[in-house]
C-alpha cells in the first residue's frame, strides 16, 4: 500500500488501539467469548468453527503483506527476519492449525469471527505501517542482546504454543467432540499452557523487535488471552469435579 502517515499520526493509531485493548480486557472479566467449549447459538448465525478460524487468522498475513510485499527487498534484513517470524505464526494459526483440529460440526458465530477480523486488520496494519515507514534496524541489530534474548522467548514460546495444541489436538479421537481433563507436562500446572505460550511467544517478538507495534501487540494478546485462560480454567472445574484442585489457568504456581 502507498500511503504515508506521520510518526505522530501513528503513535495515536497505537495509543487508541492499546486504550480499546484494555477496554476488551474488562468486558472479558464478565463476557466470554463465545466461541470453542464456550460457543453459543444467541450470537446470530453461525458458521464451520474451521472457516471460522481460517477467515479470522488469514486476514492479519493479507493485511501485512498487502502492506510489505512491495516494500520487501528495501527492508532491513533485521525486519525480514522479523516479518517472516510474524508469518511463520500466522501460517500454522490461518492453515495449518484450523485444518488438523478435529471439530467436526462445531460452529462459531459469525460476528466473533468478524471481529477477530477487525482485530487482525489493526494488527496487521500496525506492523505493516511500521515496517514499511518507520523501521530503521540496521545489521548491529543481530549483535544486540535484545534481539537474541527475544528470539529465544520468542522460539520458547512457539515451542510451548504448538506442543500444547498438539497434545489437545490428540486427547480427541477421530470423530470425537467431547472434552477431557489433559494430563501430563505443563498441563499438569496449568489449564491452558497454549495460551501461555502464545503470550511468551509475543513477549519474545516485542524484545527482539523492541518496537511499538510489538509491545502493543504483546499486551492486546495479553488482554484476551488472560481472559479467555481464567474462562477455560473456570469451565473445566464447572464440568469436571474431579479437576486438580491445584492446577492454576495459565501461569504455574501463580494464576
């Protein structure tokens, strides 16, 4: 996209989108997303749980994309890394993810899936902007300790993320819908090491970037994704009275 925009301009952008982030993070406390174990039909229509997931999660990589494909080869090699970082999650997240989860016949509302969309189209623009107009790494960036710890978070954090999924993936039998109280590894500390994993994932990707939009990004997934945790945890000991009493929703020991 050709579209230029002043660093002031933008840091609003930011600022508005963090403040609504925030906004959502106290509704959550008392409205949960009604998507997955928590899907209701009083939403409007419903659509495939996997078109769902596939629409939502695809538009962040059209949007960014949109934004960098012409600019790529002028970017610094430091924000190719980065860019390609951002798809390689967004690729599982869009594809690869929503294709091997056996939801057979499970639906979501069509509205959370649109605003998942909203959300994906800010994000994606954010970074996009920012790669295109403001980034200014050059290759000391690779010597920085920033970027190397962050990286380390930052694979730390897919590694746990994907894991979790593929052990929730598995707990459920081929034409299986039902759920089951997962054993074993971090399940054993927490409800929802993918959720957690997914937040040191983003946290790692705001160090090694150490930019606006990764900060702002870190603290948007955390403001819905803490929630969504405590929700998780607190259906699993609503349906399962046998569920560790011990067992925290995302953080070990501690939350």
């Amino acid at each position: 996209m050709d579209l230029e925009i002043s660093w002031k301009n933008y840091l609003w952008l930011a600022v508005v989108w963090l403040a609504l982030g925030f906004f959502i993070f106290i509704v959550l406390q008392f409205k949960t997303a009604p998507y997955g174990r928590h899907a209701r039909t009083d939403w409007g229509p419903m659509i495939s749980n996997r078109l769902g997931w596939i629409i939502m999660e695809s538009t962040v990589l059209v949007v960014l994309w949109s934004w960098i494909g012409p600019a790529f080869s002028k970017m610094s090699l430091p924000a190719r890394l980065m860019a390609l970082l951002f798809t390689v999650h967004y690729v599982n997240r869009s594809f690869i993810f929503p294709l091997r989860t056996r939801t057979r016949k499970k639906k979501m509302p069509l509205v959370v899936a649109l605003m998942a969309v909203i959300f994906n189209l800010a994000n994606g623009s954010l970074f996009g902007i920012y790669f295109v107009h403001f980034e200014d790494y050059t290759l000391d960036w690779f010597r920085d300790f920033k970027f190397w710890f962050g990286l380390l978070i930052f694979l730390t954090g897919i590694y746990v993320n994907w894991r979790a999924d593929n052990y929730l993936i598995r707990l459920r039998k081929p034409g299986e819908t039902g759920y089951q109280i997962p054993r074993g590894w971090l399940f054993d500390f927490v409800s929802c090491p993918n959720l957690l994993g997914e937040m040191v994932e983003w946290l790692g990707f705001a160090i090694l970037s150490w930019s606006l939009p990764g900060w702002v990004f870190f603290l948007w997934t955390c403001f819905n994704l803490i929630p969504r945790a405590v929700a998780h945890h607190r259906w699993y000991k609503t349906h399962f009275p046998e569920y560790p009493e011990k067992r925290k929703a995302f953080l070990p020991f501690v939350w």
